[in-house]
C-alpha cells in the first residue's frame, strides 16, 4: 500500500484517508481542524452563512411546525383536554403564566386553522432564520408568541364587564404575524422592496376583523413585537451584534412580564 505524507502535518496518509488540497493532499485530521479553526462567514444581520446542506437547513422552523402538528394530534386524540391545558385566555394567564406560550402551540380543530400558519410560518421561516440566525430566529419565535398572547391581555378591555377575560385563544397565528412584521425591517435593510409583504399584511389583518372567532388582537401583537425584535437584530452595529443577540430575549422577556403585571394590577386582578 502506497502513502503519500500529508502537507499540512507531514504525517503519512493512506489512500482512504488523503483528502485533496489546493496544493497536494492532507490528511482527514488536518481537514477536520481546519475546519474547526476557519472564520465562519456571518450574514448582514449577524447570522451564521451556511451553505445549502443539511447544515443550512431551517431547522427551527421544521421543529416549530412538528410542535405545532403533534400537539395539534394530541388536541384531536385527547377529546379536547390538551388544548384546555394549554390554552391561553386572560383569567388563566395570571395564575398559570405559561399559557401566554404555550398557546401558540396549539390550534382549533379545522385542518384549514394549522394547514394555513404552518403554511406561512414555513415560508418566512426559510427566509428569516438563515439571515437572523437559529438562536435570533428562535428568540424572534418566542417573543412574538408571547406578544401576542399579552396584546389579547392589554385589549381585554374590563374584567368585570368583557366575555374577552374568559374566551380561549388559541393558535400561532401572534407568532406568524411576529415574522410577517420581522420582514419589514429585514428587507428596509436588505433594500428590497416591502410591497409584497405591506398587501400580505393588509389581507391577513382584514381577515382577523372580519372574519368570526379571529383574535386580530393576538396578531396585532405579534406583528409590533416581531418587527421591533427583527428591527434591534437588523440594525445593531457590526461590532455590538453579539451584545444584542442576549440583550434582545433579556429586555423583551421584561417588557412583555412587565406589561402583563401592569395589565393585571390597573385591572385590580392581582389584587384578588
């Protein structure tokens, strides 16, 4: 058996393990460290640069959707009681605070419901988390989730008086309508056109208006959080974008606590 020494370390190389170079062969250990060691090409908005490979995929979309499509099964197999679980209405949400999450997470029982927000949430998703980033794009998801919820809260008008304290919210309509807003600062700063994103937008909103047992406040929220959450991640400097990746889940996480007690004190709940 012929070796031939790799050029990076000088070691011999069996013909499995030679690995082609610019000049010569290397050995598959010098190709795996150089790997390790190379500077890893960063999008505009401080995203990781992945090729088209299995690395590259949107894998926190896909995760999101199966989420979504399991928890959606366990709705239909449990009679009900899953989404009673996890279903977000203002009352619940003061005693039981994961609900303002775990709603997003579920859906009503017409397959148009999740066919629909799976539909659109898989396509900004391939668009958003390769430019953000899986941890910024998962940080994007939550908080816009979470907006949602906590706009249905703040517009719930009296507690004593609104049938809104006591009906059931569900879906992750607040969390796609978070990305739907993320695409106005990303694409301002990417300088593209926003025209096709403004009509999306004016068409879906209208829907949850006129369209019955549509909580167009939850996408209200989710809307106005998802653009000032991508809007920090698009705009931050070069040099401070790994300060913002901790500062925009850690400042959000307060403001939407902070609102939702504020919300509940003025309401005189907490008190009760």
């Amino acid at each position: 058996m012929a070796y031939v020494r790799c050029q990076r370390c000088g070691r011999p190389a069996c013909p499995e393990c030679q690995r082609p170079a610019a000049v010569g062969v290397q050995c598959v250990d010098c190709v795996r460290e150089a790997r390790r060691t190379a500077p890893r090409a960063r999008t505009v908005f401080g995203g990781e640069a992945r090729e088209t490979t299995a690395g590259g995929r949107p894998v926190v979309t896909f995760t999101i959707i199966g989420i979504c499509v399991a928890s959606w099964v366990l709705q239909l197999a449990t009679g009900g009681r899953w989404t009673e679980l996890l279903w977000f209405w203002p009352w619940g949400g003061v005693v039981e605070p994961w609900r303002f999450l775990t709603a997003s997470f579920l859906h009503s029982t017409s397959p148009l419901h999740i066919l629909f927000n799976m539909y659109a949430l898989w396509i900004t998703g391939q668009f958003l988390e390769p430019l953000l980033g899986r941890l910024r794009f998962t940080v994007l998801c939550l908080l816009a989730a979470v907006g949602g919820q906590v706009a249905v809260l703040l517009l719930a008008g009296d507690p004593l008086t609104s049938t809104a304290w006591i009906t059931p919210v569900v879906g992750a309509s607040g969390m796609v309508f978070g990305l739907f807003g993320a695409m106005l600062p990303v694409l301002r700063r990417l300088g593209r056109s926003l025209g096709q994103v403004l009509v999306l937008l004016a068409i879906n909103g209208a829907i949850g208006f006129f369209v019955p047992r549509i909580s167009w406040e939850a996408h209200l929220g989710g809307l106005v959080t998802g653009a000032l959450v991508a809007a920090a991640y698009a705009y931050a400097p070069r040099e401070r974008r790994a300060l913002v990746a901790w500062l925009v889940p850690a400042v959000g996480i307060v403001v939407l606590v902070g609102l939702a007690v504020w919300r509940y004190t003025t309401a005189g709940v907490l008190g009760m």
